[in-house]
C-alpha cells in the first residue's frame, strides 16, 4: 500500500531553503539530519524533502508501507531489469529503501520506516 509520495526540491541552499518554506509557507520541520524533511502542520504526511547540494537526489520518493513491500518492489524492478541506482539499504535513520530508474527516466526512492527494535 503507497503510504504518501514524497517530491524532493532542489538543496543548493537549503538553509535559505528551510527559511522560505517554515517562514514563508508555515511547514514544519519533520526531520533535519540527513535531509530536510518539511510537512505540513494540519497534514503531516504531505511533505517536501531538500537535500544537501551535491548529493545523490531522487525525482520523488515512494513509501510503500513495510519494509516488505520494498523488498517486494526491489524484487520485481530486478526482475524487470530497471536500473537499480542505490542499492537495498538499511539507513541509519530508521528508513529502508533503494533507488530505482523508471522507465522514463525518473529515479525513483522506494522506502519505508523500519519498525523501532
């Protein structure tokens, strides 16, 4: 189950950025270390995620739910022969996922919040 679609903006500032978005617009900070992760405070699950310049950016991001379901997902993109860009990972902060090229072109960052334990 798709859980929210997460666009990611652009970091080449991302203080100015955070500046713009929390005083400008009113989000809030969801998270801030190792993204920027913004949302809106009468919606939380509709959020904007800038990362720092110079790293590896996805187009959008896919929360499906389980760290099963990006399993599920990794498994049928190899199977499809997709352009996996960022391997299987488990991060640091509580968030398994992979990258993956769309057909189109679009990379894509399958995720899902690990279970706390």
């Amino acid at each position: 189950m798709i859980e929210r679609i997460l666009p990611y903006a652009g970091g080449k500032d991302v203080a100015a950025s955070r500046e713009f978005y929390v005083g400008a617009l009113g989000l809030e900070v969801a998270m801030d270390d190792p993204v920027l992760c913004l949302r809106s405070p009468g919606n939380p699950t509709a959020q904007l995620i800038i990362p720092p310049h110079g790293t590896e950016k996805p187009d959008f991001g896919i929360d499906v739910g389980t760290a099963a379901a990006v399993d599920a997902a990794h498994a049928e993109a190899v199977r499809r022969g997709l352009r996996v860009v960022y391997p299987l990972t488990d991060e640091p902060w509580g968030v398994r996922r992979f990258f993956v090229e769309d057909p189109g072109g679009s990379v894509v960052n399958v995720l899902a919040h690990l279970a706390p334990g």
